[in-house]
C-alpha cells in the first residue's frame, strides 16, 4: 500500500518538487491554445501546428542529450532544466505586457520547454532509480501519478478563472514560478550522488542508444509502439477538442478546464489503488486489461453535444480514460525502470520521450489538416475508431527476459 510507507526524507523532497511543478503546469493547461485562440485570434491549422511543430523541434534538439545525460550526475541536470523552463515561460507575460506577444514567440517557447521536458524527465528516472529501493518503486511511481491527477484536477479551473479574473497569461506566469521553486526543492535533497560509470565522450552512434535498448526488449518494444500510437491520437485532438469546445459549442474558459479537472479526481483514485491491483492480480493483466480498457473513450468524445449537457458528456468521458490511464501508468513506469540497466535509463528514457512527442506533433499536424477539411468532430471521431486498435500492440503475455537489467542500489 502507499499510504504510511516512508520513503525518505530525500525522496520527500523530490515529491514535493515534482508536486510544485506539476501544479503549475496544470495551472497553465490550455494556455497557448487559448492564447492563440482569444488573443491572437489563430485557427484550427494554427493551434494544431502550436500543438506540433514546438514538441516536434523540442524532441529533435533533446536526441542527443539523453546519451548525455546517461554520463552526467542527475541532481545538476534536473535542476538546470527547471530553470530553463522558468525562463523560457517568463518571457511569454513580459513580451505580452509589453504589447509584443506573437504566434512566433509561443512555438518557439513550446519547443524550448519540450526539449527540457524531456531532458528532465530522462534524468529523473534515472534519479528515482537511484533514489528508492526496487521494491518501492511501484510505491513512488504511483505516489507521483496520484500528485499528477490532483493536481489536474485542480489545476485547469484555476487557471481557466484565472484566465478570465486576472488576464490570459496569469496562468503562464504561475507555471514559470513553479518551475524555480521546483529547482530550489530539488536543490534541498542534498546528498552524495555517485558518478556515472560512463566517461567516455558522446559519439554518433551512441544517440541511437536508447532505441536501441527498447527495440531489442521482448517486454518494452511492444508497450513502446502501443504508447506511440495511443498518446499521439489522444494528444493529437486535445486541439481540436479545444477549437469544438470553445469556438463552436461556446463553453467558456473555465468550463473548458472545469470539464477535465473534475474527472481527474478518478486518476487519484486509480493511482493510488494501483499497487492493491498489481499484488492481487499480478503485473501483466493489470497493464495489458488497463492499456485496453483506456483506448475505449475518445470515440464518444464525437458526439459532444452543447450546453450543460456536454459539460457532465465530457466528464464522464474523461473520467473512464483518466482512470484507466491512471491505473496503467505508474505499472508501465515501474517496469521500464526495472528493465533498464542503470547507465541506460536516462537515454532510453529520453529516446522513449523523443518517439512520443514526436508521434504526437506528426498526429497532431495530421489532424489538424483533416479538421480543415472535416470539421474537429469528425476528426476527433476518426482517431477514436483508429486509437480502438492500440490494444492489438499490448503483449498478450508476459514477455520479460529471464534475466531483468540490474536494478542501482538506494542511495537515500
């Protein structure tokens, strides 16, 4: 169980630096497509290619620094991509306060903070791994998705409110402080970090690494290709769905935020039953019933209709993927993190962060141009008939080698 079970005061302080940032990234859930949308008065195209052409550069810049993160110490560089978010995020309020924001600027700053993204997310496997014994890390990992859904849950109203109360890039500005005091929380954790047993220098062939590593694991590579095609249909709408909420059915922004933070209090439940799941029924059906399961919503999402009535659709809607999602998660993270040799983590990782943002942005792209076409409702109908066949890419069996990787021993 997750409750009552101390991980340490290091792993506390880690916690509570992803929860600062988590919360702030919340709080700004929506922002550059409704400040493309109510203030630079951008289209569907437009939003969609925000939504694609910055995480498709960030994942294209951030290739070659997961294998570089793999020979650096982790704290250093979680640190530094915190405040490189921090700066990049600033700059949107100080040029939009001084009458200067543009279109330009908003991908650019979406690419930078991709980049980061994924550098700091293959450091902090890596991180965790070293942190935490193996046998908590399903604890931690589930301790970080019940944090990610709460502050969902509560994050896109407020910013939504804030939005309308105290202008559009209230909510922005939040999200850039969010990310300096998660800097100084992980500055906090202190304590001797080992050096990573690779020294030697960068080379070309080791930026292929990380892929490497996936596509030769029986267990990972077809989880890898499900997650491609799953997270870049159900990303590749969240446009759309935007463009059908607020511009033709007339939700406001607050409502817009209202209907996906209130189903996210089902992710909170899911995280955190999801260790009770896993002792009870094993690793494998959970991950394989949970993958299915979460490919059987976004379909209904077509048939959005106006009014209070679309509002509680949509919850319900997203109640059923969020805690589908939520269950399936923290059991895939746990197990990359337990497959993974420790001088790998952070550029297989990163090369699973790069594939994902980039399926994102090319589906993304790819739907936009149909909703020009089509209209966003029968697009987002499309990927919810495609998105029925990621369940096919789940592995009917438990393919894990006889020998998983070596696991790092607990430093905290």
């Amino acid at each position: 169980m997750m409750r009552g079970r101390s991980l340490g005061r290091r792993f506390r302080w880690l916690w509570t630096a992803y929860a600062v940032s988590a919360f702030g990234t919340w709080l700004g859930f929506g922002a550059f497509p409704m400040l493309a949308i109510l203030v630079l008065h951008a289209g569907p195209a437009a939003v969609s290619a925000l939504a694609a052409v910055g995480p498709a550069v960030g994942a294209l810049v951030a290739v070659p620094l997961g294998p570089w993160v793999d020979r650096r110490r982790k704290r250093p560089v979680l640190m530094a991509m915190d405040l490189v978010r921090f700066a990049a995020l600033i700059s949107v309020p100080v040029l939009y306060a001084l009458g200067s924001l543009s279109f330009v600027q908003l991908l650019v700053v979406s690419a930078v903070v991709a980049a980061a993204d994924i550098t700091f997310t293959s450091a902090s496997g890596a991180f965790v791994k070293g942190l935490v014994p193996p046998e908590d890390l399903l604890v931690a990992n589930g301790r970080f998705e019940s944090t990610n859904w709460t502050a969902t849950a509560l994050g896109p109203p407020l910013g939504g409110a804030a939005f309308a109360l105290f202008g559009p890039v209230t909510s922005v500005a939040a999200n850039a402080v969010s990310f300096l005091l998660s800097a100084l929380g992980i500055r906090a954790i202190g304590g001797d970090e080992p050096r990573p047993r690779q020294t030697t220098r960068l080379r070309a062939r080791d930026l292929g690494e990380g892929w490497r590593t996936i596509l030769a694991h029986p267990g990972l590579r077809p989880l890898y290709f499900n997650v491609l095609l799953f997270n870049g249909l159900i990303m590749g709408t969240e446009p759309l769905l935007a463009v059908l909420m607020l511009n033709q059915l007339g939700f406001t922004p607050w409502q817009y935020g209202l209907a996906f933070a209130v189903p996210c209090l089902g992710g909170l439940a899911g995280s955190r039953l999801t260790p009770r799941l896993v002792a009870r029924f094993g690793r494998h059906p959970v991950l394989v019933v949970a993958g299915a399961v979460r490919a059987c919503w976004l379909l209904a999402l077509a048939f959005l209709p106006a009014g209070p009535g679309g509002l509680v659709f949509v919850m319900v809607v997203e109640l059923g993927l969020i805690v589908s999602c939520s269950v399936f998660n923290p059991v895939l993270a746990t197990y990359r993190l337990e497959q993974l040799p420790a001088d790998r983590i952070a550029s297989t990782l990163s090369a699973w962060s790069v594939s994902t943002k980039a399926s994102i942005a090319t589906l993304t792209a790819l739907w936009g141009v149909l909703a020009s076409f089509t209209g966003p409702r029968v697009a987002i109908g499309a990927a919810g008939v495609l998105v029925l066949v990621t369940p096919l890419l789940l592995p009917r069996r438990d393919r894990t080698p006889a020998q998983p990787s070596q696991t790092v021993p607990s430093t905290g």
